[in-house]
C-alpha cells in the first residue's frame, strides 16, 4: 500500500509539471492570437503542493504504528481528496479562460483554452490513489508491522555464543543480538568452598 501511495503523489508531481492547456488570446487589429500555455502547478496549484505534502506523510506511516499510523492515513486520505478536487476545480472551462487571461501579457479576447487528456488524467488518478490508500491505511493500518521491529533488543534471539561458526554467523544474521547475556562464564565466580576460587580454606594455624 505504501508503493501505490508513493505511485499517486509522484504521479501528481509529474503531472503538475506539464503543460495542461493551451489557450489563444485574439489581439486587435491584423496580429495573430497570442497562444498561452498553462502547466498543471498553475491550473493545480494546490493538488502540486499536497502531492509533495502526501510524499513525506509516507516515512511517517513507516515510523508510526496503531492509532498514530490511522491518524497519518487519515492526513493522507485529506491530502488526496485535496489534490482530486484541485484538479478538478482547475480544469473547468470558465477557470481555465480566467488563468488564460491573467498569465497573457496582451489585453485581447480569450477563447477557451484546448486541455490535454493526459496530464490532467494522470493528476486526477494520482490524486485518487492516494485518497484510496489513505482510507485503507485508516482502516488497517494499525495491525500492520512497526518499522525495525524485529531489531528490538526485547524481541531479538540470543546469539549462539560457542559452537559452529556458521550458526554464530545464521543467529547474527537473523538478527540476534550478542551483548543480550550481561555476564559470560569468565564473570560468574565459582562456587563451593569458602574461598573466590572454590577451593578450601587452608588452616594457618598448623
């Protein structure tokens, strides 16, 4: 699920990049129109922006777990429906002919610009799959795994501290932790007798 968001905002920001419309500006006189493009950060502005917003909400559902994790797919699920009403408030006819006139430099009667189907396309179904995995995040986000769970020293296996070599080598690479025992053998004195060493007092007095 955390592909087909990542999927969705790029797909927002690489369409946000691109020319979405065409417009022609009719001058006075014998000139010829004056042809005006508009990319999609100028039609969509604010979908651009949530594109970027929804890209960095994703490390966070990474690092969050439970209800933290529901609430940042709750924020990506906004940041979608944000971008997919953008795009669609930016490409209807009358707003498209108001950001013609404002971007040209000319003052002259503005047709209604010709829009691509690629582009505006490829922003709509970005922003949409990052609302849809926004919701399912809310949804079952909170029984997924936590990021690094597995290297919690809690949760780690102890590591085979003699023996083969290759099952020291399997145990670390399984994520066993080496430093989980506090004391080796050498630590612990040994018992029996009165003395440090286990061996028995020996009488001075003889």
């Amino acid at each position: 699920m955390l592909v087909a968001a990542a999927a969705g905002a790029a797909g927002v920001l690489a369409a946000a990049g691109r020319t979405w419309a065409v417009g022609d500006v009719a001058v006075p006189g014998p000139s010829a129109p004056v042809s005006v493009e508009l990319a999609g950060s100028a039609i969509a502005p604010i979908a651009s922006a949530t594109g970027l917003a929804g890209l960095a909400a994703l490390a966070a559902v990474a690092a969050t777990r439970r209800w933290a994790r529901r609430a940042v797919g709750a924020l990506i699920a906004l940041f979608g429906g944000i971008a997919l009403y953008d795009v669609w408030r930016g490409t209807r006819p009358a707003e498209l002919v108001r950001l013609v006139g404002e971007q040209s430099a000319v003052d002259g009667r503005t047709g209604v610009p010709d829009l691509t189907a690629t582009w505006p396309t490829l922003g709509a179904a970005g922003a949409a799959v990052l609302l849809v995995a926004g919701v399912v995040t809310v949804a079952r986000g909170g029984v997924w795994p936590g990021m690094g769970s597995r290297y919690d020293r809690h949760s780690a296996p102890t590591a085979i501290r003699a023996g083969d070599p290759a099952e020291l080598w399997r145990s670390l690479d399984s994520g066993a932790d080496p430093t989980v025992d506090s004391a080796s053998e050498e630590d612990v004195p040994a018992t029996g007798g009165d003395g440090p060493t286990g061996a028995p007092p020996t009488d001075d007095r003889a």
